[in-house]
C-alpha cells in the first residue's frame, strides 16, 4: 500500500484532522451488557465534547452500518439502516456465527470484512475489547498496516473460566488450566501498546497473566436525572423490593439469591424482581410463576433512565456475582441512592470498599446473603445517601472519560 493508513493519518493530523477511535469488541449485544452501555456512553460523552470520532465495530447477524440518533444507535429490529456520516459516531456489524452459550453476541470470523472496514476508516487507534476471536482476527485484518492498539479486559477470565468453570475439576487439572489462560491472555493482549483495566481488581488479573504495561480507568455513568420522578411498585404492597438487573445466566450467583429467598421472605418479607435476558429466564420465570410472593421477572430494559427509576424504587439492589471487573449496573444503583448488597470478591468488593455504598457477603452463601440484605434493609436510607454522594464524586463520565482520551492520545501520538 505504500505508506500505511497510520502514517497517513498523522500527516492529516498535522492539519486539523481530529483523532479517530475505533472500537472492536466481541462483548456486545443489543439486549444487554456493561461493554455496550460502555461504548454507547463513549460515543455520546465523545460526541459532546471532544473531536474524536468514534466508530465501534462489532460481529452481529448480518452485515449492517448505522449511525448514532439522537444520542443513540439505531438498532432496533425493524428500523432501516440509516446511512453514516462522515464524522461522528457510527457502527459497523459485521456477520458472524452466534456466540455458544451467549445469546445476543456474536463471534468475529470474517478478517477481510473487518480489514475492508479498518482502510475505509482510517483509524489513528483502535482498542480491543475481546479476549475471544477478535485479537487474532484483527492482528490478521492489520498487515502491513501501522495502526496502534490499546486493550481494555471485560472479561474476569480466570473467575469464569477457572474458578466457575472448573470449579469440579482437580486441583492439578485446573492448575494446568491455569497456565493455558495465562498464555492465551498474554497472547491476545500482545499487540496492545497498552491494556486497560476498569478497577484494580480486573489488573490484578493481567498481572496474574503476566501483563505488565497496564492503567487503570473505571467506567463512569453519565448525568442526568438518575431515575428522579414517581416511584415504580415493582412488588407487593408494604413488602421490600430487592432488584436485580443484568445477565440471566448461571455465573451471576442467581441460584444463591433463589436459595436465599425463602428465608428473606420469611424474615422481612422481601419480595425480589429480576431484570434482563439470559438462558436462565425460562427456569426463573418458571419459579416466579410457583412463587410469585417471592418472585418478578421482567424483560431486558434498554433505557437506562427507566432502570434508574427502577433502581430508585427498591430498597437494595443485589450484586451477587463474584466475578466482575467493574459492576456497571452497581454503580448505577448507587447513582439513584440505592444501597448495593454485593459478593465480596471481585471488583464488586472493591467497589463496596471505595464508596461505603453497601455491604458485603460470602459468594455463594444464601445464609450469608440474606444476613446482609436484612442488615442493609435496616440502614437503606443511610447508605444510599453514602452511596450517591460517592459516585457523583468517583464515577461520572466527565471525570473517567477525559483520563481514557489522555491514554489514546498517549499511544496514538507516541
């Protein structure tokens, strides 16, 4: 090609040509996840108040391009693809297999398409956010193309691969098991200039794999009312609501909160709701439709705004998997004034720790859960004060995204 895409973007550059971003991640689905909640609010943050462009490229069904509406792709089922500007937020869907075990999220297979994609853009970085198929598509779609590229860890790899997934495998086993991931990590990072963590607990884990050039940038929720406004009655009435919202699936520590429920429901008669999708919604709706005291199980909820609402009309909000790297959907809860009943590992722990926005228990202890969902029932009020006023001084995204530009400028400059 001569002089590659990189090179000739910094020659642009040297004239008023702002830097584009973009995005390729495999974590991605319209029905859930923090990584899309993650780059929708990069996009609008971006959009509002730098010359970045972004543009985000992710596998899907089908090869599609649309843009950001009003502050939002237009991704719904039905709606026509609109055609991209030339700057500003866009997204990229390029056809892939459906992801096992994962539905809504798709795999990247096809290197040509994301290689058509990445001349056509002209990136001046990219950042990876996939530890799947991703790193070893896009190292094959960047031949002889001089583009940097900085990784962000999504994933708790080692507690949902090692820890949960082999959980009734021998010691010896998993420690083999242990060092494939380490190497596999090592190796899907090795192309990044940088790898970027959103809590201390998730660099932990590049640590564990070797990985050394890492920075820490939490995610951060964007302003607004959070939820202000009439109160939703998720459960019945004079009861206590907990909320759940996130995947359905088995890793979040669902079955302890379903073990729990009968002796939370005995005690304080609390009554649970859970919002999302997931593998897991036929067999939950199936225990809410025998125990509906007990029990509400409500679809996804796209607006976030909505969830804030809904956040804001329980009295907790359950965390029970250990196994996150940031825990958006705590954060969130905390922004409305909710007090946050979480596992104690993983960045949901660390995140207790910082803010004092909840309190803790033993992972997979339905004893130990209800113990802390009474405990915080009788302080609510207090720790959702302490909750909100720690988040709107830690993790708004006028304070995470400024420091995650600084890190893309760094590279794409250096």
């Amino acid at each position: 090609m001569g002089r590659s895409i990189h090179s000739l973007n910094r020659g642009i550059r040297g004239g008023r040509r702002p830097l584009k971003l973009l995005d390729v991640t495999e974590f991605y689905s319209p029905t859930g996840g923090g990584v899309r909640v993650y780059l929708e609010n990069k996009a609008r943050w971006l959009a509002a108040n730098t010359d970045v462009e972004h543009v985000v490229v992710v596998p899907g069904r089908e090869d599609r391009r649309w843009s950001m509406v009003d502050g939002r792709w237009s991704m719904a089922d039905g709606l026509q693809p609109t055609e991209a500007p030339t700057t500003g937020a866009k997204i990229h869907f390029v056809a892939g297999p459906s992801a096992p075990a994962s539905p809504g999220y798709n795999l990247f297979t096809n290197i040509r398409r994301l290689r058509e994609i990445i001349i056509a853009e002209r990136p001046d970085i990219i950042e990876l956010g996939s530890h799947l198929l991703a790193p070893w598509v896009l190292r094959r779609a960047l031949r002889g193309l001089d583009i940097p590229v900085v990784g962000f860890l999504h994933t708790d790899v080692r507690g949902y691969y090692i820890e949960h997934g082999l959980r009734r495998t021998t010691d010896n086993g998993r420690r083999a098991a242990e060092g494939v991931l380490r190497w596999y990590l090592r190796k899907a990072f090795d192309r990044c200039a940088t790898v970027i963590a959103p809590s201390e607990y998730a660099r932990g884990i590049l640590t564990w794999a070797g990985i050394e050039n890492t920075v820490v940038v939490p995610h951060g929720i964007e302003k607004g009312e959070r939820g202000k406004g009439k109160r939703e009655r998720l459960g019945p009435d004079g009861c206590p609501v907990a909320l759940y919202a996130g995947r359905l699936s088995q890793e979040k520590g669902l079955d302890t909160v379903l073990r729990a429920l009968p002796q939370l429901h005995a005690d304080v008669s609390l009554h649970v709701v859970m919002v999302g999708e997931g593998h897991l919604r036929p067999e939950l709706e199936a225990y809410a439709g025998v125990h509906p005291e007990l029990l509400t199980v409500l679809p996804y909820q796209r607006d976030r705004e909505v969830l804030a609402r809904l956040y804001r009309s329980v009295d907790a909000v359950l965390a029970p998997c250990p196994y996150e790297t940031f825990g958006l959907s705590a954060v969130e809860a905390m922004a409305a004034g909710t007090a946050v009943v979480g596992a104690n590992a993983g960045a949901i722990a660390e995140l207790i720790g910082q803010t004092g926005g909840g309190i803790v228990f033993e992972p997979g202890n339905p004893h130990a859960l209800a113990q802390a969902v009474v405990h915080c029932l009788a302080r609510s009020d207090e720790i959702g004060d302490i909750a909100r006023n720690e988040v709107r001084n830690r993790f708004q995204v006028d304070q995470t995204m400024p420091r995650l530009v600084n890190v893309y400028r760094d590279v794409a400059l250096n």
